[in-house]
C-alpha cells in the first residue's frame, strides 16, 4: 500500500491544526491551565481531543505544515485558542481583583498567599475568591461548556489561511475593561461598608483621643470585613454567573456562533 505525500499531508493536518487551537486554548484557559495541571497534561488532553474531533470537523485544506501557508494557519489557529482561554480568564482575574479591593479596605492586603490558578502572590481574601469562583464554574459544568464551545468553533470558524477579523480583536481587547467593572462590582458592598466603618473610627477618635484607635480599630475592620463577605455571599454567585454567561456570549460572537 503506497501513500501520496498530499494524502500525508492531509491526515498530519487534521489532528495537527485543531491540536494547536485545543492545545492553545488550555494553555490560557482557567482550571485547565493552572500551575497545579502540568504542560504535559495539557498536551496529551489536547492531543486526544483533537483525535477525537478530527473526524467530525470540515476538512482542513491540505497544505504542507512546514510551509508559509501553514505557518500561517498555525498561528491562527494558535491565536483563535488563546482568545477563547484569554476570556475566561479575565472572568478569574475580575475575582481577583475584588478580593484584592476588599482586602486592602480590611486591612489584609499584606496576608497574601499563592493564587492556585495564575500562580502569583495574591492577598487571602482574592484566594478564597477564586476558589469560590472556580467551584462555580465547575458547578455550572463551565469546563464542559468551554471544550464545548471550542470544538464548535470548528464549524463556525473552520481551519483556513484567512485571518482573524480586526474587529473581533478589537471586541476582545475592549472587553478587558468589562474586568475591572465586574471587580468594582462585586467589591463595592464590602468597600463601602468599610469606608463608613473607617469614617466612624475617625469619629470616636475625634470624641475620645485617649481611645487606643490601633489596637481596637484593626481587629473590628477585619472582623466586620469577614462578616460583610459572608453577608454578600449570595450577591457573588449571581454576578460571577451573568460576568462568565458575557464570557461565553462573548467567545460565541467571536467564533461565529
């Protein structure tokens, strides 16, 4: 039995382009790119997946990998599964933003301890946070919906020498600001709060000099900073869930979907 090198071709690229657009999105993506999860995890999960879709997806053109047009399509499909991950992450990097809001209005912005998910330094509070978010998100069966999402993209954005539009890069870009918007959001009720309880510390102060304001301020505004995150914990779900149903809307609008 003989082989042509363009039917060679053809069965390098059909697992080699969506392994890189897979591969790419895990690498960015929450959960699935956490120090915690190794690279070579993610490669062989990217790999089977993408044996698993090969078949099920349009045909790729059959164009020589180590060539100029596939140089071309490697990069697109790399940087189409970095978008999608690059959202989604921005969902966990608006929690961490919150938590570090919240943290430094309690008095806690030097306690700070490792990020599971990027790895960095990040006050306690940003901590809990992203834990809360990611068991959300795993809740929301969001790890599915994301591979989902991924593998249709396939079929609404298949593999081709064209280019992402500018447009679309532009949305993704713009949509960074949506970030620090959600953070302010949910971080609002505990800051505010914390506000009136430093305004009120500076009250008594003022009433009663001899008052020790260090030794008794600091521990009410971490206890009262507690008792606020687990008053407004019931705010968080609703918020987190409308910020990563944008997210998805988002990378749908961005894949053809």
């Amino acid at each position: 039995m003989h082989f042509t090198t363009a039917e060679i071709t053809a069965w390098v690229g059909s697992v080699l382009w969506p392994f890189l657009r897979i591969g790419a999105m895990l690498m960015a993506a929450p959960l699935f790119g956490a120090g915690m999860v190794t690279v070579r995890i993610r490669l062989a999960f990217a790999f089977l997946l993408a044996l698993v879709v090969a078949p099920l997806i349009p045909l790729p053109p059959a164009v020589e990998p180590l060539s100029l047009a596939g140089m071309v399509i490697s990069v697109q499909q790399i940087l189409i599964g970095l978008t999608i991950g690059f959202v989604l992450q921005m969902v966990f990097s608006a929690m961490t933003q919150a938590g570090e809001t919240i943290a430094l209005s309690m008095g806690l912005g030097f306690a700070s301890m490792v990020d599971p998910q990027q790895g960095v330094q990040v006050p306690v509070v940003s901590t809990y946070f992203v834990i809360m978010s990611t068991l959300i998100f795993l809740a929301l069966n969001g790890h599915v919906a994301l591979i989902e999402l991924t593998l249709m993209s396939f079929h609404s954005m298949p593999v081709t020498v064209d280019g992402i539009a500018r447009a679309d890069l532009w949305a993704l870009v713009s949509w960074g600001s949506t970030m620090f918007v959600y953070a302010l959001l949910v971080a609002l009720p505990a800051v505010a709060s914390m506000l009136l309880v430093n305004l009120s510390m500076g009250v008594v102060t003022r009433a009663a000099p001899q008052l020790n304001i260090f030794a008794v301020g600091f521990p009410m505004m971490i206890l009262l900073g507690f008792v606020l995150l687990l008053l407004t914990l019931p705010v968080l779900v609703p918020q987190f869930t409308d910020l990563l149903a944008d997210a998805f809307t988002l990378i749908g609008q961005n894949t053809g979907r």
